[in-house]
C-alpha cells in the first residue's frame, strides 16, 4: 500500500526557516517523480516543486514565487522527501502536500501539513 | 505560463444527473491533464490522467474528454459520494498550474 505522510509543518514569523518532511512507503521511491503542493485558505491549489528520478539526475524545478527561498530534495535510501523552506512570508500560509507520481501511473498525495507565517 | 481557465466555479446537480465539467488551457498542452477530486478535510485524489484515462480504482461513471483546449470530466449520473470540488492540472510544461476548482453540490 502507498504511503506518504509529511510533518514539519507549524507556526513560523516573518522571515524565519521551516524543512518539511515527507515519509513514504509502498514503492520504489527511486523510480518516482515527488512532488510538493500548496493549497491556500481559500482553497486555491498551487504546485510548489517537483524532484525528478535517479534516472533523470534528481532535475529539480519550482514556482516562480519561491524560486531561491525554497529547496526539495530527497533521499531515497531513507524513503523521504524535504523541502526547506527559508525567508518565509505570510503569503507561504497553506497546507503543503507531498506526492508521489511514478508509472501506473499512481499520483498519491498524503494528507498534508499546516504551514502558517505569521507575527 | 499556461492559464488553465476551469469552469463553472459552483455546480448545482441532482442526484442522477449527468454533469460536465471544463477546463481551457491557454496553450497547447496535448493530453497532459490531470482531474482531481478533493472532499472536505481530505487531501486530493486522481481521477483522471492523460486527459482521457480513468485512474485506478476510480468509478466508470467518470470519464474524461478533450476538444481541441477545452478538457472535460464528465460524471455520468452523480451519486451522493461525489459531491465535491474538482480540480485540472495540466503537466506538459513547468510551471504546472492547476485550474480555480469546481464545487459540486447538490441542488
């Protein structure tokens, strides 16, 4: 069964840092695409960054709005996936998902964790 | 970026009614579009890929279409487990981009 859980998630000010954790299980993480999403208070769904494959030398990519604050990675030998989040802004308040997308093709997301930049 | 206009933004429906929902992509994005249902305090769920196939475990009363940029999720006769919001998300280029979402609701 495919798992995938995040935690790390909480209330940070203005300009603080916050890594965010995703746990997986359930299948071969080194042959997925992860991905890390954001869904707002008024519930609009944003894509945040996306780690390829080994084969495809980890590629990493993002949103404009977060290019050079936020950094995914992974380790697959742990089963996880992290996002740092650093500079952080009221405007990052959401919840984050991680998700896993690989042939099948299966798009699984766990159930997300609550990220809210505040003073 | 490729916009993904999704419409309309509330569905009234009863059960047993046939409802359809779009979404236009500003460019071409080929079959790379993804519908997802999202129930309350839930995390989203796949249910269509590569604009026209159902995703595992996912009711055949679903089904997706596409006419030329306008991509559609059709429900066939709407049962009350399907009151929910739907999304697209078109995955041919960086940066992904989700539609505005779709509240079914019964009427």
């Amino acid at each position: 069964e495919v798992q995938v859980l995040e935690s790390g998630g909480g209330l940070v000010q203005p300009g603080n840092s916050l890594k965010l954790s995703c746990a997986t299980s359930g299948f071969t993480l080194s042959t997925a695409w992860m991905y890390w999403y954001r869904q707002f208070p008024e519930k609009r769904l944003e894509w945040v960054a996306r780690i390829k494959a080994k084969s495809n030398n980890y590629a990493t990519d993002y949103t404009e709005s977060v290019k050079g604050r936020f950094t995914i990675s992974r380790d697959d030998s742990k089963g996880s996936i992290y996002l740092q989040m650093d500079n952080l802004k009221e405007e990052d308040t959401a919840i984050y998902y991680c998700s896993c997308y690989y042939s099948g093709p299966i798009d699984f997301w766990g159930p997300g964790t609550m990220v809210t930049v505040s003073s | 970026d490729i916009q993904m206009t999704q419409s309309p933004s509330s569905l009234p429906a009863s059960l047993g009614d046939r409802v359809t929902i779009t979404c236009r992509a500003s460019q071409d994005i080929g079959n790379y579009l993804r519908w997802f249902q999202q129930k309350p305090g839930k995390s989203p769920r796949l249910m269509i890929y590569g604009a026209t196939n159902l995703a595992a475990g996912v009711p055949s009363r679903f089904s997706g279409s596409r006419s030329g940029s306008d991509y559609s999720l059709t429900i066939s006769s709407l049962e009350s487990e399907d009151m929910a919001d739907y999304y697209c998300l078109q995955s041919k280029e960086s940066p992904l981009t989700f539609g505005s979402g779709t509240k079914l609701e019964i009427k």
